[in-house]
C-alpha cells in the first residue's frame, strides 16, 4: 500500500468527476483508486472471516474512504436514483470498503429512500458490519433533518419477523439514543418493551450494541427494562443481561446479577 499523499489522492478523486452520471463506470473507477491503496499484506483470520461472512476488505485506509465521500459528495448531482444506483452497483462488490462508502452516498439523502435502500438490503445481509454501515451511514442525513420519521421506520423494522431487519432497526437507534440533544431516549425504550420477543440469534450483537447505548444515557431505566424482559422470560434476555451488564454502572450491574441469580433459582430462567 502507498503512502497517502493528499495531493495524488485529490488528483485521483477529481479524475472520477466525468464519471459522475454513469454509475456502473463510477463504480469501476472507485475500485481502481481501492486496489491502488489497497493492504497487500492483509490476510483475514479464519476467525475474521467468520465473524463477518460474504464480506471481504481489501484494507484500504480510512482516510481514503473519508476522503472519497466528501468527493463523492461535491460532484455527485442531488438526484435520488442517481445516488440509489451507484450505491446499488458499489453494495453489490461485497467488499467492506465499497459497501461502507454505498452507505455513505446513500446517506445524503433525506427523504427516505435511503431508508428503503437499506431496508431492502438487510435480509439478505449476513454481516452484521455492513448491517452497521447501512443504519449509521446509510441514515445519517435523514436521522438529523428528519429524527422523528426516523424513529418511524426504526419501530417498524423492530416489529419484522426478520432478525436481520430487527439488526438494523437496533443499529440504527444507537446514534438517536447516543446524541445527548436528542430526545429519542423515551420513545426507543417504549419501542423495546412493545417489539421485544427475543433477544437471541443473529441480532443480539446489535440489541446488546444498543442495550450498553441505553445504559450510558440512562442506567435506571435501561436497567428497569431488562430486568422486566427477565420476568417475561424473553428467549435470550438471560444471555443479553451478562453480555451488557457490564456497561452499567456498579449499582444497576449488581442489581441485574441479582435479578438473574433469582430467576435462575426459580427455574424461571434456565440455569447457563
């Protein structure tokens, strides 16, 4: 991999302009720049490839991502299907970078198709990575110009059949419950309690990601919460309230333990 030199990297961004309008060539062209900084000492662990399934990184740097997005961005025309179809064409490389940089394009957009965009993807989506990418970039103008339709669309995948869609709605809430401006605290704490009917398989990294977000705005009641599920017996809750109690301060951590080691004497909670 080169060393970035800002300048080159200017050069190569400003290349991809008379790209602009024709997606598929964009496309093309993003990748050359990717396979120009791309890791070639980059070999994924068994264990890496695992973890985020169907996806593969070339290693490209961050700045070089960051750099492209605003790029993208300052030549790219504001038109919904222009942006929808290069985000499509750079989605469907499977590779982490492209993904990361369709959920970026996407993310400008403010009038929910992004939301549609993503929402389309997720339940064919195995990696829980590129779920991320699709609800914290793939949502970033419409969560800021538009919180409350946001939380719209958030509630509405938490109630789907599909845990890969409930994997992103629990994504998505994390950057509304982690804005200390925002007011959404309330509202995805009564979304959790209506939808919340199990906590396991492929969405608990997500609920868990989005359980510790609770727990740093507002330990109390993200504590009350779980221990509620617990009395419910929601599949998985018992495994969810061990993995994130630690993000608790001391006297809710210890107050989940207790909740826990009681329901598992009574056989409410299966013994782990």
């Amino acid at each position: 991999m080169p060393a970035i030199d800002p300048a080159r990297l200017r050069r190569q961004i400003e290349e991809l302009r008379d790209s602009a309008g024709e997606p598929a060539r964009l496309r093309a062209r993003i990748l050359e720049i990717f396979e120009f900084y791309r890791d070639r000492t980059r070999r994924p662990t068994a264990a890496a490839r695992a973890a985020d399934p169907g996806r593969r990184s070339l290693g490209v740097p961050r700045p070089v991502l960051r750099a492209l997005s605003r790029g993208l961005d300052e030549f790219l025309v504001p038109e919904v299907d222009l942006r929808i179809a290069l985000a499509g064409e750079l989605w469907g490389t499977g590779l982490a970078e492209a993904q990361h940089l369709a959920a970026c394009v996407a993310g400008t957009l403010a009038d929910g198709a992004a939301a549609e965009w993503a929402a389309g993807l997720a339940g064919g989506c195995d990696s829980r990575a590129a779920l991320k990418d699709l609800a914290e970039e793939g949502l970033s103008a419409l969560r800021v110009q538009h919180p409350e339709r946001t939380l719209q669309i958030i509630e509405q995948w938490m109630r789907s059949g599909d845990p890969r869609t409930r994997a992103l709605a629990y994504y998505a809430a994390v950057p509304l419950v982690a804005d200390d401006e925002a007011e959404a605290l309330p509202q995805v704490l009564r979304m959790l309690e209506s939808t919340l009917a199990d906590a396991g398989g492929f969405a608990q990294p997500a609920l868990q990601r989005l359980v510790e977000a609770l727990a740093r705005r507002s330990p109390p009641e993200a504590a009350r919460l779980l221990i509620d599920e617990l009395g419910r017996a929601v599949a998985g809750i018992d495994e969810l309230v061990r993995l994130s109690a630690p993000a608790f301060p001391p006297f809710q951590r210890a107050r989940l333990e207790r909740t826990l080691s009681a329901l598992r004497r009574t056989g409410i909670i299966p013994p782990s």
